[in-house]
C-alpha cells in the first residue's frame, strides 16, 4: 500500500515562511515526477510547482520566486519551501506524485492547511 503523507503546515502571518514536506511509502520501484497543488475554499485545486525525477522544475506564475520545490530520490520525500508568504496562499496543500509500484498510479495525500494572516 503507497501513501503519501504531507507536514509542515500552520498558521503564518504575511511575509513569513513555512516548509511542507511530503514523504512517499510503501512498495515503491520509482518515483517519476512529484508536485504540490492547493485549493483554497470555493476554488478549483491548482498546481503550485511540479519536479521530475531528473530534478526539472515548473512552477506557477504566482509563486515564481518566492516558493522552491525539492526532492530527495534516495528518501522518497519531496519539500516545498514558501517565503515571502501572501494571504492569497491561503489554501489546503496537497501533496501528488506518480509511483511505479505494482502499476504506474497517480496518487495524492490527505492535505496540509496553510493560514497566512496577520
């Protein structure tokens, strides 16, 4: 059984700065590309930035420069490291990634919340 399992969320005042993580488990060959997407209430979910195993990043517009995804292969886990945080980032962070177990499957964890208010 793969999960993935996603901390570091809380509460934040604007401008400052949380760390999520994000840690794959279970019977797993490969990880190919991993990504963190949000939804804030009444919203449609949304990519916040994606990596590939050989380390490529792609990142929304809207958090270009303040947010760096990362991984680590031989650990299985992936980090997001938000700076310069805004009330609009505001949301529930979810954690995605697709694992070559038995099958090649997409999978999400259960969410972090992140709060950004003063």
């Amino acid at each position: 059984q793969v999960q993935l399992v996603e901390s570091g969320g809380g509460l934040v005042q604007p401008g400052g700065s949380l760390r999520l993580s994000c840690a794959a488990s279970g019977r797993i060959f490969r990880i190919n590309a991993m990504s963190w997407f949000r939804q804030a209430p009444g919203k449609e979910r949304e990519l916040v930035a994606s990596i590939t195993q050989g380390g490529a990043t792609n990142y929304a517009d809207s958090v270009k420069g303040r947010f760096t995804i990362s991984r680590d292969n031989a650990k299985n886990t992936m980090a997001l490291q938000m700076n310069t945080l805004k009330p609009e980032d505001t949301a529930v962070y979810y954690c995605n990634a697709w694992i070559l177990s038995s099958t090649l499957t997409n999978y999400w964890g259960q969410g972090t919340q992140v709060t950004v208010t003063s």
